[in-house]
C-alpha cells in the first residue's frame, strides 16, 4: 500500500494505518527531536506532540508535498517552540547561578573532541545550528530544510556555509585531524 | 566550480565528528505509541454533521455578543466608577485595585492593534517597491516582538488563549525580523503560509474588542 492509500485510510479513521503511519517516520521525528534537545525526555515530548498534531490536522494535509515534508515541518515547529519555552526558563536558572559564582574562575581549554564539538555547536546561533544538524548531521536535504523551516533553500545553504565557518574557527586546534 | 569557502576534506570529517553530538538514544516506539494513544483519547473528539456546525456557528455569535456586551458594561461600570470615586473611599479602594488589571487590559488592547494593523500591512506588502519595506518591516516586528515578550511574562500572559495567541505571535515576529533586503519575496510568502496555516489574523481579530482602538480602551484609565 502506498503512503496516500495510508492516509487516506487514516482520515477514515483506520487506527491500524495510524500506527502504520507512526511506524514509517517515528525514528526520523524522533532523531531530529533528539538532536535538536539533546534529551531523552525533551525528544519524547516533542515526538508525542507531533505526531498528536499530525492526526489531529491531517484532514489539511492536501498532499502537493510529500508526507514526511510536512511532518518535519511539523516536528521542527513544535521542536523550536518546545526549546524556546525551555532556554527561557533556563535562562533564568542561569542568571541566578552566575550570580553566585561570581569571582570563580573557568577552566576553558579542552583538550577533547567531544567536548569542545558540543561546545561550538551550541555557541551557533540557533538558525546556523538547526541547519547544521538536519543537513550534516541527519542528512536532511536543502530543500526538506527550506520547507521544514519555512525558508528559502537559498538561505539554508547560506547558514550552513556560515554554520561551517564558525565551527571551522572554533576547532582550529584539531585542524590536523583534517589538514592530513 | 568549488565554492571558495568549501573544503571537502573538513566537512567530512565535521560530519563524522559531529555524530557524537546528541547521539539518539534508540526510539521507544511502544512507549511513545502508548502516550500518543492516550494523550488521543483523552482529547474529546466532536464529530460534527453539517447541520450541526451551523447549530455551534449560530451558538458562537450569541455567546459573542454576550460576551461583547457584558464587556462594554463592565467598561462603563469601571468608568463611572472611577469618576465617582474622588468623593467615595470605599469605590476609591476598589477602584485602585482594579487599576492593574485596567492597565493590562488596554496594553493588550492597543499591543493587539498595533500588531493585527502591522500583520495586515505585512500581508499586503506587495508593491513595486516592497523590497525597500522589508528592512522597515523586521524592525517594526523586532518592535513588536520586545513587547510580544513583555506581554508573555506580563499577566496578559496567564490566560491560556492570550499565551496560545502571543506565542504564536512571536514566532510570526521572529520570521520577520530576520528578513532584510536582500531576500526575495518568497521568504514573505512562506510567512504568510505559516499564519494561514495557523489562522493567527482571524485569531488575533477575534481577541481584540469590536470599535476603534480609542473606543475599546476609553474611560479605562
């Protein structure tokens, strides 16, 4: 059965090709909510919720682009929201904490990879790194992006490119682990 | 032709070196099945046949006007209220008290306004020179979205609707905000699909009081 007979059995209310639906993109909505929130228990919400929105709105689904387009476009709005609400309120925490630690010193240099590539990837601005991880990470294309993101695959490729650069700068120290 | 910014020997190694970075954990599908069919469940469903929608329509505009109306009395309740009070202690106090929530209530008002006016004129922003605009625009949205997160943490914000409402809002704002010159008009027009899909203008109308911004917020304050 192909993915529009799937649907169309979905919007009749067949529960076996909702779970059928689920099954053929759950991992991909997952992985994305996962790399994006970087938790287990983030990604699970953000997973639940949109598949929750996906049922819920797939009588608008008009099928002029592919499903797993509009799914993603989906997951990454509630994905973004989801980790908005949270950094505000983090925000928060952190302010309260940097203002006890005043006067203690950090310890920047890293000397592991890991570390220092989790380190630059959340310095991007938040645009930058979205773009980063769907299309070098998770192997999302400029265009599933653009229309994820709602913009153009013109300025996905751009922030990439820009993405790239700054990361480029921040791990110059392991340079020759690509130089050679 | 190679990009002079490309290098293909670091993006390959970015990308496998990148893989660490939040590694997925394997999916709980049972598990998120199970939490999506019960969050399903205990969300009522209403199947409405077409008869019925006209029922709820009409039910809509009563509760509405009803709505309205009650609106408009307690305006003028307030009012009177507070032109009495300079010889009333007891409608002095109460009048005080009920000053914040007033103050919300017309921020809310004439915010709503200011943004419903500027979505509008986003929306129709298609004249020959409506590249030259695009800067002007993301800075009245950056103006807007300051006060958009005003608003959020403000009282406004702690009634569901209006945080629904503002939330949204916001992230129309933020798109906005990053446009500049140098995009096409296509950026605009994803914008534009993202609000029709969300239907933020009929709801942003729906929450701002029927009359002219004076009227709505008159003898408020």
């Amino acid at each position: 059965m192909d993915e529009s007979q799937l649907i169309a059995r979905v919007r009749a209310g067949d529960s076996a090709a909702e779970r059928a639906l689920y099954d053929a993109h759950v991992d991909r909505v997952y992985r994305l909510a996962f790399r994006l929130a970087g938790d287990d228990a983030l990604a699970q919400d953000f997973t639940q919720e949109t598949f929750i929105r996906a049922f819920d709105r797939l009588g608008s689904f008009r099928g002029e682009a592919a499903f797993s387009t509009w799914l993603h476009t989906i997951t990454t709005t509630v994905v973004l929201n989801g980790l908005r609400k949270v950094k505000r309120f983090r925000q928060r925490e952190t302010d309260i904490d940097d203002a006890r630690e005043i006067g203690i010193t950090h310890r920047h240099a890293e000397p592991d990879l890991k570390v220092r590539m989790r380190q630059a990837i959340e310095a991007l601005p938040d645009g930058y790194r979205t773009v980063f991880l769907m299309h070098d990470v998770e192997g999302y294309t400029h265009e599933e992006i653009g229309a994820a993101l709602g913009v153009e695959t013109g300025t996905s490729k751009a922030q990439l490119s820009r993405a790239r650069a700054k990361l480029r700068v921040a791990l110059a120290d392991f340079a020759g682990e690509w130089t050679t | 032709m190679m990009d002079e910014h490309e290098d293909p020997k670091f993006e390959a190694w970015l990308r496998k070196a990148a893989g660490s970075y939040h590694s997925p954990l394997p999916t709980p599908r049972e598990e998120l099945w199970k939490r999506i069919e019960a969050a399903r469940r205990a969300k009522p469903v209403i199947a409405l046949r077409p008869w019925m929608r006209w029922v709820v329509a009409a039910a809509a505009m009563l509760a509405l006007g009803i709505g309205i109306g009650r609106w408009t009395v307690n305006q003028s309740a307030v009012r009177n209220g507070t032109v009495v009070a300079t010889t009333d202690t007891a409608q002095d106090q109460a009048s005080q008290a009920a000053q914040p929530d007033i103050a919300y209530q017309v921020a809310a008002t004439q915010y709503l306004s200011r943004t419903e006016a500027f979505l509008t004129s986003f929306r129709a922003d298609r004249g020959a020179n409506h590249e030259a605009n695009r800067a002007r625009l993301a800075s009245q949205a950056r103006d807007l979205l300051t006060t958009t997160r005003l608003m959020l943490d403000s009282p406004a914000g702690d009634n569901q609707r209006m945080r629904a409402l503002l939330e949204d809002l916001e992230l129309v704002l933020v798109q906005i905000s990053q446009l500049d010159a140098a995009h096409t008009g296509h950026d605009a027009d994803l914008i534009n699909q993202g609000m029709n899909q969300t239907n933020v203008l009929p709801k942003l109308r729906s929450a701002i009081p029927a009359g002219p911004v004076p009227v709505r917020t008159q003898g408020a304050l």
